[in-house]
C-alpha cells in the first residue's frame, strides 16, 4: 500500500491579506507569552501586558458574576442573544450618561460603539482614517511621541501608513541620575502636519510601553493642533482616565468635538472579555459600527452586563483610585527598588523612564553592545520573558542608537518572579555592555 503523502498548494494572498497575515511585532511577543504561560511555567513573564491578579478586584468580579447567575434572564443577556453591532443599549446609555454628568462632556449614545478590544478598535480606526482616498491621495496616521504601541505597528492595510516623532529627553533628577523621561518635540510635530496628508494624530495615554503620561498641558496643544488641521486627536485610554486609573501623576480625562477616546475593561482586570469602547465624533461611531456589523457581526456580551451597575452607579471611576492603581503604584516601587540595587551592583550604565502609569517599566541601557533583540533571546535562555523595544520605535526612520539599547519590562508578575529577573537582566546586561 503507498503511503498517504500531501501537498499543500502555494496560496497567493492578496497584498494587504499578505501584510495582515505576516510576521508582525505583536503575534512574536503573543506567541512567546501564549507558549510560556501554557507550556513553560518555569519561565519569569516579565513580557507581555496582562494584567496581575488584583485580589480585591477580583472579589468585586465574583460577586458580581453570582449576581447575574441569579438574576432572571441573565443567561440570555449573556450567552444566547446578540447585542446589536453599536453594544449593548442599556450600557451605551448609562456610559453616555456617566460621562455626561461626572465630566460635563457633550455627548450622548450616539457618540459611543463597543469594538471587540482595543486592538480591534484600533484597527477600524486607523483604517478609516489613513490609507488611499479618492483621487489617488494617501493619508497617514501621526504618533507624536515615540516609542509608542508595539500593536499599531502593522495595523494598516496599506503600507507605510505611519509617521512618528522621535521625543525630545528629559531627566527629572539630573543628568547623572537614573530617571529620565520622553516629551513630545512640538516643531517636529507641527513640520509633519505641515505636510497635509495626516489624517489624524495618535497617542496613548500613559504610553504603552514607557509608562508617558501625557500632560494636560501637552494634550491641549495637541488637540488644538488637530483642530486646526482638520484631524481628530485618537487618545487610547488603555490604562488611563476615566478608567481603569492605572496613572500614578495627575491627569485630567479629556474629551473635544474632535477627539476621540479608546477605553476598555481589559488593564481594569478583564482582558479575556475584549470589551473597548469608542468615544468618538458621531459619523466615525456610526462607522464602526457597520464595521462591527460586517466583520464580527456582533461584540461579546458578557464585559458589558459585567460592569454595567458600575457605570451607571459611578462605581467604575472609583475602582481606579481605590484599588487598581495603588495594587501596581506598590509594583512600580517595589521593582524600582530592584533595579536600582541590581543595576548599580553590576556596573551597568542604566535607566528607567519615569514611571507615571501601566504596568510597564522601560529600561534604557546605555552601553549595550548588542542590539535589544539579541539580549533578549540571551534573557529567555535563563528563562526571562521581556519585550525588546526596537518593535516600539516604527513610523521613522531615524538610526537612532537608543532605539535598540530598551527593553520593556512587566513589574506586575509575582514579586519573586521580577525579582529574580532583574537580578538576572542586570547581569546579562553587564556582560553585553562596554
């Protein structure tokens, strides 16, 4: 009997398929914490943005899930009916609604659209609002402040879609200390909108992954900016205000007829219900909308009956200040602390970026002689997870050398775990700096 033999076919993809289903930055870095954290558990995660086991959260989160078990009909709200494509419409209202009263925001529902996470919603809307237009122009998304978010990087559909500033530097201690900090060069933002083919800026606000808060100062200039240039400032409020609150410096929420703001519930301790919600000017709202129609029919529903009695009590702007926030401002510390004993003990020529939110310290290590990549396949052969930061720098093509000398590290793993990675990160940086 001949043996069974197969012969996969050479499938053409189309050009922007091929660039979707291509090797990106965020399927490396998902890959590599999906397999750590089902196949190795010897592995320290100090890679990846999960969020931590916040107990009393979590607490909050079981008693709410016993509630709807026991309420009438909750089965069918949850598992066996479809939202329509905009979200749920008792949720919709009451979040119009919360933000209407606690922040004076000139909106209502029609303002709003659940997406299936942020990576969803950011895709709809760098798609809708940059690529090929009619009559042969090309329009591109500006991220006034690099490093910025490793999961835009391949988001467009058509190429090139993305312009960065390289950021100004800043050291909050002086120049001989280990803090320093990113800010937006307006001049190089303002000759790049000069430009005419921006059709919106974006940022995220604190920045994954160098922990950036955005001033409000700085937010105002970029908002009047975009106003004055016909595009809508994006702000994704992953980690920030109005929640989950994951900020450790003053921030006001801020919201313009122009502006348009990214929630979601995954930094608040509920990844694994994709819930983002868009805050946007009411013709892009209605867009994703349709998109959500045709794409993925309808949005989960479970996230939003999950938290919908904290939004329409106000409980949800509470749980920032309350309990998220100082369950990783003590993380932030506590790893701080590590570094500055392991760094300093190992000779290594070292900073942290000033840590003002998420979950993210960004290390800057100065005297590195091989790139960031390198030391990070060195790091996860002694069973170290982190994010070398080159994927972080895109949209510009700058040699800058500090593009390859950071890494991203998770404070927010158990304690022993960071511990022991820094200690570790210390190390193979000693050996791989001059």
């Amino acid at each position: 009997m001949k043996p069974l033999t197969s012969s996969a076919p050479a499938y053409e993809f189309s050009l922007p398929g091929g660039k979707i289903a291509g090797r990106s930055g965020i399927l490396e870095l998902m890959d590599d914490m999906g397999h750590a954290m089902t196949v190795d558990p010897h592995m320290r995660m100090l890679g990846g943005g999960n969020p931590a086991s916040v107990p009393a959260f979590e607490a909050l989160v079981r008693e709410r899930m016993r509630e709807l078990l026991a309420e009438a009909g909750a089965l069918d709200r949850l598992l066996l009916n479809y939202d329509p494509p905009q979200g749920n419409p008792q949720f919709i209202r009451a979040l119009a609604a919360l933000l209407r009263r606690e922040f004076g925001w000139d909106i209502g529902p029609q303002n709003l659209a659940v997406a299936s996470g942020g990576q969803s919603a950011f895709f709809y809307l760098f798609n809708l609002l940059a690529g090929r237009f009619a009559g042969g122009r090309a329009k591109k998304i500006l991220f006034p402040l690099a490093p910025e978010y490793v999961g835009y990087a391949d988001q467009g559909l058509e190429p090139d879609m993305f312009l960065a500033c390289r950021p100004g530097l800043e050291w909050p201690q002086g120049p001989s200390g280990h803090v320093f900090k990113y800010t937006i060069d307006f001049a190089a933002v303002e000759k790049t909108l000069a430009r005419g083919d921006i059709g919106a800026i974006a940022a995220s606000r604190p920045t994954n992954p160098s922990g950036n808060v955005l001033t409000d100062a700085e937010v105002a200039r970029l908002s009047a900016l975009a106003a004055a240039h016909g595009v809508p400032l994006i702000l994704d409020n992953a980690y920030g205000t109005p929640f989950p609150g994951v900020m450790f410096v003053p921030a006001k929420p801020f919201w313009a007829p122009h502006t348009i703001l990214v929630l979601g519930l995954s930094k608040l301790g509920l990844p694994a219900t994709r819930t983002a919600i868009i805050i946007a000017p009411e013709p892009i709202a209605t867009a994703i909308s349709s998109l959500t129609a045709i794409i993925t029919l309808a949005n989960g529903n479970l996230g939003q009956q999950i938290v919908l009695p904290w939004i329409e009590n106000g409980k949800i702007l509470e749980l920032g200040p309350r309990i998220i926030r100082p369950f990783y401002e003590e993380k932030s510390r506590a790893a701080a602390a590590w570094a500055r004993e392991y760094f300093t003990a190992a000779g290594v020529d070292w900073a942290l970026h000033a840590n003002e939110g998420t979950f993210f310290h960004w290390l800057w290590l100065k005297n590195l002689r091989i790139t960031a990549r390198e030391l990070y396949e060195r790091l996860k052969a002694r069973k170290v997870l982190t994010v070398p930061g080159d994927y972080f720098f895109f949209g510009f093509d700058d040699p800058w050398p500090h593009r390859q000398q950071c890494l991203r590290l998770n404070f927010s793993r158990e304690p022993e775990a960071v511990r022991a990675g820094y200690q570790i990160i210390a190390e193979e940086a000693a050996r791989a700096s001059a």
